[in-house]
C-alpha cells in the first residue's frame, strides 16, 4: 500500500503506512530509511531526532551494540543527504560522532591500513575504542550499560587487528589500551597486562633501532600503556622526553 501511494505523489499516505510497518517490525531498515527520506524532504527534523534516540537506546538482539550501529553498518550506499541529515539529529542527541564514525567503518572496514583511507578507518576505531570507554566509565563500573559498552569495546578488539610494522600503531594500539584501563578498573589485572604488554615491547623495540624520526612515536606508545597502567612515575618522565 505504501508503494502505491509513493506512485501516485501521496507522500504523506505512504509516510503514514511505513510508520505502520515500522510498529509491526521494528526497526526495518527499509522503512527507516524511507521515513529518514520523508523527514528529510519535509523538514520533520524533532521526528528525526526522537528517532535516533529510540535506535541508540534499542540494543540489537543477542548482540553488544545498538540498532543505530546496526542501521549504519547495514547502509553502505544510504543517500548522502539522508545521512547528513541524520548526522544533525545525531548532533542534538550527542551522538554525531558515533555515527560518522560508525559510517567511516561500515564504509571502509575491510580497506588495507593504507594511506587516507586506511588511516581514516583506524583513527574512526580508535575513537569509537575511547568513546565507549568513556560511556563505560560514566554508567559505573557494575552498571548493565558499563557492559554493553564494553562488550562493545571488545568486539571492535578482537574484530580489529594492526600489524606492528603498520604505521598507524599508536592510533590502533588506542583499542587494546581503552579496553586494557577497563580491566584495570575493575580489576581484572592479567588481562589488562596482556592487552597492554604489546605496546610497551613495541615501543622498547622502536626506540632500539636506529632510526631517531620514530621515537617520538615509540615513547607516545609507551606513555599510552604505561598511563593505563597507572605508571604515573614513568608517564611523567617520558613527558618530560617528549617536551
């Protein structure tokens, strides 16, 4: 029926049976896309807005994310347009760089960790990897959304893996580090040590060859773990080498 309506020009008729569909089967990603469409043409910008809160609140089932990770991951080639005006919704929720973030991975998650595009898909995990601790940290530490979060959190570790020649190590090395404070928090030590050992011996191995252009690089990565690690001692120091 809705069909219909969209030949015939009743953009309204057919806006009013998708929202139908949509309460019979949540979160149908073709339905949300066309009333994303809808909103976007008719400037329905609060609909939009409440829209992205009811998907960021709504986990997917049997799953650690939300159906707005779910949506994004599962429109590659949405329409520019709709997608950036579900960027200004996302926006006045303060989830605008979840979704670009998110649009960056679901774009470019199987890209080579080369040039722009490569860069852009670690630097996009490496904040997704941080924002979530955060999101973490403020729920509580016993908090059921603290879990989702870092289920979250450990699903882009285990999902995400650099090689230690790459060039983009700091930036990646942020996933296992956010993931490796968490299990500091909570106590979890053996397997804050096992994420965090990595990038101390990576860093022990870059500032022990010849090539002094790298060691800015190496002692950003050894600061990194050693602060997860609350090494405050250390951190300092290594600040200080840095200048």
């Amino acid at each position: 029926m809705a069909t219909c309506y969209k030949e015939l020009g009743e953009g309204e008729k057919q806006y009013i049976k998708i929202k139908k569909a949509i309460a019979a089967v949540p979160f149908y990603h073709g339905c949300t896309y066309t009333i994303l469409r809808f909103h976007n043409e008719t400037g329905r910008f609060e609909e939009t807005i409440s829209l992205v809160k009811e998907f960021t609140d709504a986990k997917v089932p049997d799953k650690e994310y939300s159906q707005l990770t779910e949506f994004l991951w599962q429109s590659p080639t949405a329409d520019e347009e709709v997608i950036e005006y579900l960027a200004d919704a996302g926006q006045e929720t303060g989830n605008l760089k979840l979704i670009g973030w998110m649009r960056i991975l679901n774009t470019y998650g199987s890209a080579k960790e080369e040039g722009q595009i490569g860069s852009a898909k670690v630097i996009a995990s490496s904040k997704l990897a941080q924002l979530w601790l955060c999101h973490a940290i403020n729920a509580g530490l016993d908090s059921p959304k603290a879990e989702e979060y870092v289920g979250r959190l450990e699903q882009l570790v285990s999902q995400y893996r650099t090689k230690d020649t790459s060039a983009l190590w700091v930036a990646a090395r942020a996933w296992a580090i956010s993931l490796g404070v968490w299990y500091c928090l909570i106590g979890q030590h053996d397997d804050a040590r096992a994420l965090l050992t990595p990038s101390v011996k990576q860093a022990i191995q870059i500032l022990s060859d010849d090539d002094p252009e790298n060691d800015d690089a190496g002692l950003t990565d050894l600061q990194n773990a050693l602060l997860a690690a609350g090494d405050a001692k250390n951190v300092i120091t290594i600040a200080y080498a840095l200048g």
